[in-house]
C-alpha cells in the first residue's frame, strides 16, 4: 500500500487520490508551436528519483495539492519552500474524522 501525505487530511491510502500528473512550466499560449504543445500534454519526464508532482484528493478533502514523490521508492516529501496549510477557523478540521463506536 502507498501512503500519500494530504496536506489537509494526513496520510492516507493512494487509492483514494487521482495523480494529475508531473508540473512542468507551461507554454506560452501566444507562441507556442503545436510541438511545444504536445510536449506539454503528452511527453512525461519518467525520470528515476525525486519529482515535483500535483495529486488530487478525490475520495477526501476534495483539494489540489503538489509533493514530491520518488518514483524509485515511492517516497513523499513536501516540495521545497512550502508551507503546511492555514486552515481557516470554523472549517473543517485539518484532522481526519475519527471512527465512531458501533456498540454506542
């Protein structure tokens, strides 16, 4: 199982999350040729070691995040010069819920 750190909810189970793919710069709209753009969409580093990744937590918080991931080991770690998230007062918690009790 890989566990994927959600900034907003923890670590949970990858199956919860859609991988939205590597972030690389985009092309300028106004320039850019049809290769450029190709480039872009379709052609994947694939590179063995860290990348700079954006996931979203479909099953969760519902919200874009980037990490990192190491595609050798499937590592996590939070991208360079981030920040945990501010989660407002009166919103949901940062926490994840906790299981209740059946025999209650």
């Amino acid at each position: 199982m890989i566990l994927v750190p959600c900034p907003y909810c923890g670590a949970r189970n990858s199956s919860e999350f859609r991988w939205c793919g590597e972030i690389k710069p985009r092309p300028d709209p106004g320039s850019a040729t049809q290769k450029e753009w190709r480039d872009y969409l379709y052609m994947k580093t694939n590179a063995a070691g860290w990348i700079a990744e954006t996931w979203y937590h479909r099953e969760g918080c519902g919200r874009y995040f980037r990490t990192e991931r190491n595609t050798v080991s499937n590592e996590f770690r939070a991208p360079e010069g981030s920040r945990k998230p501010k989660i407002a007062a009166g919103s949901e918690s940062a926490q994840p819920p906790k299981p209740t009790d059946p025999r209650r």
